[in-house]
C-alpha cells in the first residue's frame, strides 16, 4: 500500500507520533507504517473522529443552504407575477375598451 494511503489511518489513529525527522510514525512501533490493507492496532482517535463528524454535518448544512438557495432563485418571485397579473389585466380591459 502506498504511504499516502497508510496515513489516511495513522492519521486518524489514537497510537500515531510525530517525528520532525521523519513524518507519522506508529506509536507502538516507532516505526513507518508497514501494513498492506489495514492496521491491525488501528484505533480511532476519539478527537478526530469528533472533528470528522463536524466537519461532515458542517459541509451537509452547507450544500443543504446552497440547495435552498439555488431552489429560491429558480422561484419567480410573488412580486413578478402580481405585477405581471395586473399588466394583463389593464391589457385586457384596454383591449375590452377598444372593441
């Protein structure tokens, strides 16, 4: 596995280190990440995870305001319609009135 990928866990995972020299090292080992698939002592930072789900119900309001948004703006506003009812409505008497 690639290392980016492993650090997708070390990040996320309560035993990570940080070594200046080096990067993200296991706690436990002190060592590179060196798993194939997953971490078998992975366990998930109580704090990040936290994080993660605020920052997902965070991004969820955001797109659900941006929705919101885009559906008020394909509404034509009550305003254009009353002003449009009356514009056909003078039409229709001035035409009545013609006649």
């Amino acid at each position: 596995m690639e290392r980016e990928k492993q650090l997708e866990f070390c990040k996320q995972c309560s035993h990570r280190k940080m070594n200046f020299k080096v990067g993200l090292l296991c706690g436990l080992t002190d060592k590179m990440a060196d798993f194939e698939i997953a971490c078998p002592d992975f366990v998930e930072d109580p704090i990040i995870k936290e994080q993660r789900l605020k920052d997902l119900i965070a991004l969820r309001e955001y797109q659900i305001a941006v929705a919101r948004i885009e559906q008020e703006n394909k509404k034509p506003h009550k305003v254009i319609f009353k002003i449009i009812s009356i514009i056909f409505t003078i039409i229709s008497i001035i035409l009545a009135f013609m006649e």
